[in-house]
C-alpha cells in the first residue's frame, strides 16, 4: 500500500477512536485528523492532488463517526436500505470537503509561510473551517475536534475562555506542531507550548471552581418510548401513563422544585383541550408541581393554515402553561423539508407537518431558576446557548430524543457536544431524553450523573444557579471579529507573499 493510502486510512481510523464509537474511546487518536490533513496537503506536488487527498481522508473520517445516519433514515424515515444506505455516504463526501480546503490551506501554506507562520495559519483555518461547519447549509457541527476530548475534563476546560473552535484550532496546533517538530525547532516549541497553555488554563479552572448559590434539585423522566410507537394514536394514552406515573415516584422520594419530560414526550397537541392532556394537568395541581415538557404546538393563521412549532411548554402549579419555548433551529429532513420543489422526499417525524423556528425567544422563569431551553440538535450549536446565557438563563435545560439514533454511537457524541456547552457557558445543564442519555452536566462539562439507555427512568440530580459568565461569553462577539479579522491578514500574506522554496516533502 503506497504511504499516501496509509496516512489516509490512520486519518480516518484515528478519527474514528478519538471520539465516540461502539468500542473504546482514545481521545488523543483525534488529532490524527488535523495532522493527517496536514501531512496530505504539505506533501501533494499539485494543488488539486491536495485537495482530492485530504477530501477522501476527511470523508472516510466523517463516514466513520457519521455511520448512523443511516438508522432514522431507515428505520424511521420509511425509505428502502438501498436508498438509505448512500445516505451517511453522500453527508460525509460533503462535510469532506471542509476537510479538502484544509488540505489545501496546508498545501499552500508549506510554499508561501515559514514553518511557524504556516502552524499558526493552520489552527486557525480549523478554528475557522469548524465555524464554517457549524454555519453554512443550516450547520452540522458534529465534528467538533474539542469534543473528542470531554473525558479528559482538564483539555477541554479552556473552551470556557476561547469557546469549542477556538479550542479545536489550539488541538490543532498541538498535533501540526508535533508533526513538524523534527524538522523546526519553532514549531516544536509552539506545540508544547500550546499544551502547556491548555493544560495550565485547565488546572486553573479546576481549582478556582465553586459554587455560591443554594442548590436546586430538579428531575428529569425518561420514558424509553419506542419511537415506532410514538406517535401512533392507539399508543399515546400509553406514553402520557408513563410519564405521569414516573413522574409521582421522583416526586415522592426528591420533591424536585423542577419535573423536565423530553423532546416531544406529549406525541400530540398539548395545547388542546383533549382527554390526552387532562392526566397531565390532573397530575400538576393535585401535586403542585413545575413541570417543564416537549410537545408540538400550533398557531392558526387566517383561513384554514396552521403554523407548527416544537415547543417546550412550563406548566405551573395551577396546571397552566404560562410560558414556552418553540425551537429555534430546525432539522432538515426530520421537522421540515428543505428546498422541497427540488427534493421529492418524506419527512421522517410522522404525524405532524412541517415545523417553523421559534422567534424573540427568553428564559423561562420557574421561581428562582432562568431556564435556558435547548431542544435536541440545538445543543450542538454554542449561538444557541450564548443567546440563552445572555436572555438571563442560569441554568440551561435541553429537551432531546435521541431514539432516532438506536444503539449507535449518535447518543454519547451528542452528549459530548452537550458538555462543551456547558463550559463555554459555565452554566449547569439538566438534560431529558426519551430513552438516553438523560445526563446532569456541571460547568467543568462532567457529567454528575447520567442514566441508562432504553430504560424508562425517573432521576433528581442537585443543579447550582449561576449568574457569573466566562470569558468565552463575554469576548464571543469580539472573537468572531478576531478570527475574522486574522483570516484576512493572512489571506494578504498569500496575496503579497512571495513563493518560498519549501516545496513540501512527497509521500
């Protein structure tokens, strides 16, 4: 096998056990990727082989991690294996692109900058390509470099100064710099001198760690709902016993001040007066209980035409919904059908239409707790959850149901990305799922206590209301503008630059 093939696949199988997989996790193998990419692109002889190659690797990477796509599409979505097979394929052809320009930023970069200057331009192409992700064609952040390391709490704590993709493109530095260090001293030293910048911010955020406020015991249910069930009719009188009765046993034994059902745990119209939602009301005045749930909503526009929402109701003590939060970021192909003159396809939520995002969204108010709600796939974007801190949340509370992925590897990387949130934002985050990974993730992005998959289970966990904000929160407007602003100045340096006479070494 020529040496080319070989970093390709170490690329990708590196990819692969950094972060979440079925067998075991080694998050150090991530950086394989960004030093992979590099080696690729340095060592192409032509721009374009520079690109293809590093394209191929990232796709085989994003394959490897990105297999389960193929479950809800198949199983959920109705569409025969054969079609739904290509699917994971053809997403991660297209998140290897991202990859292929990174290639050939190395390529270039190896021919234009000395080797310091082309390892810094590096990290921030991967800061940058991250964001760019995360943007364009709705964003799929699933990737994310730094999110291969939340088990090792004390590298990834310094997103809570420079945020997940500022964190991604220091890893990325790290493992360029390792790569280069035989060949330049200077890059050997900025390598080590980036882990010792992430390990040293990440020790001073374990000791200056402390809470100031009271604790808060808030609950959440799990019902394990079979999501072929979910939303058929003869099932839903089923799944609202499910939750009310484990809801009473959590309620008898903690006495949270806070009840949180997932994502589309009420598989119907809650804001109709139905014998549906009247258990669910019962169960809230008679206990005087705060409960916060998942269910679609509606409003009626004029003539005969709704517009639908995922939504988070509040019900108070008075069984009321005196306040709620519709989902602002959508999933294309499950809560709505983009560009559907051009796609004849089939959502793959039954029972409801298409989905519309939620506008001039707030925190949620439940005595003494600001409740930031995310739903599902909103958790993996840091805006979303900026803009809950900044709308006064002091605590973030996520709604998900990631029955969709089955025994994959989907829950624990989505869980992951759930945890960077909770550092970027310093905030506790108490997440409800249908059947796992229901968690309670502390601000250092630990998971304090997490429950099972497909078991139905009702579990109170201590939170700590928080007002403080870090650095990331504070300086994330101005470190859109830096890294903006850097990109430019380095894009002058190719411009202006002149063609250095490193050709790159050939693989």
């Amino acid at each position: 096998m020529r040496p080319r093939y070989l970093f390709i696949l170490a690329t990708a199988v590196g990819t692969w056990l950094g972060h979440a997989n079925p067998l075991v996790q080694l998050p150090l193998a991530a950086l394989l990727l960004p030093a992979g990419l590099m080696v690729l692109g340095q060592a192409a002889t032509v721009p374009g082989v520079a690109f293809r190659q590093a394209w191929l690797a990232g796709s085989l990477a994003a394959l490897g991690c990105l297999y389960w796509v193929y479950w809800p599409v198949q199983h959920f979505g109705g569409v025969h294996w054969l079609l739904a097979a290509p699917v994971p394929v053809l997403l991660s052809l297209a998140m290897g692109a991202y990859f292929g320009l990174f290639g050939l930023a190395a390529h270039y970069s190896a021919r234009r900058l000395s080797p310091l200057q082309s390892l810094i331009f590096l990290g921030l192409c991967w800061s940058l390509m991250e964001m760019a992700v995360a943007t364009f064609f709705s964003g799929f952040p699933w990737l994310t470099l730094s999110a291969a390391f939340v088990p090792w709490t004390i590298v990834v704590l310094p997103a809570a100064d420079i945020g997940a993709y500022g964190l991604s493109g220091v890893l990325a530095v790290i493992a360029c710099g390792a790569v280069h260090s035989r060949g330049s001293r200077s890059c050997a030293v900025a390598s080590a001198s980036a882990v010792v910048l992430v390990l040293g911010l990440g020790l001073l955020h374990l000791r200056a760690y402390a809470e100031d406020s009271p604790p808060r015991t808030v609950a959440v249910v799990q019902g394990n709902i079979d999501q072929s069930l979910k939303w058929d009719p003869a099932y839903q009188q089923t799944t609202v016993s499910t939750y009310v009765d484990l809801s009473r046993k959590v309620l008898a034994t903690a006495r949270p001040e806070l009840i949180v059902w997932p994502e589309t745990s009420m598989p119907f119209y809650f804001q109709d007066d139905s014998p549906l939602r009247k258990p669910v009301l019962d169960f809230v005045s008679s206990t005087n209980a705060t409960l916060l749930l998942g269910a679609p909503a509606y409003s009626r526009q004029l003539g005969d035409a709704f517009t639908l929402f995922n939504r988070a109701f509040l019900l108070g003590g008075a069984g009321v919904a005196p306040d709620w939060y519709d989902k602002e970021h959508l999933v294309p192909f499950g809560e709505y059908m983009p560009l559907p003159s051009w796609l004849p396809l089939e959502k793959l939520v039954n029972g409801v239409g298409d989905f519309v995002p939620g506008r001039d969204q707030k925190a949620i108010r439940s005595g003494d707790l600001a409740l930031g709600v995310l739903i599902c796939y909103e958790a993996i974007f840091p805006g979303l959850a900026q803009e809950r801190v900044s709308q006064g949340a002091n605590i973030i509370v996520i709604l998900s149901n990631d029955a969709w992925f089955g025994a994959t590897s989907a829950p624990m990387q989505h869980l992951n990305l759930t945890a960077l949130r909770a550092i970027e934002q310093g905030r506790w985050i108490v997440r409800s799922t249908n059947t796992g990974i229901s968690a309670f993730i502390d601000p250092l992005g630990r998971v304090q206590r997490a429950g099972p998959q497909f078991e139905a289970l009702a579990a109170a966990g201590r939170v700590y209301p928080r007002t403080r904000t870090t650095l990331f929160h504070t300086l994330y407007g101005p470190l859109l503008l830096g890294a903006g602003v850097l990109a430019a100045l380095f894009a002058a340096l190719f411009i202006l630059g002149g063609r250095s006479a490193r050709p790159g070494n050939q693989i």
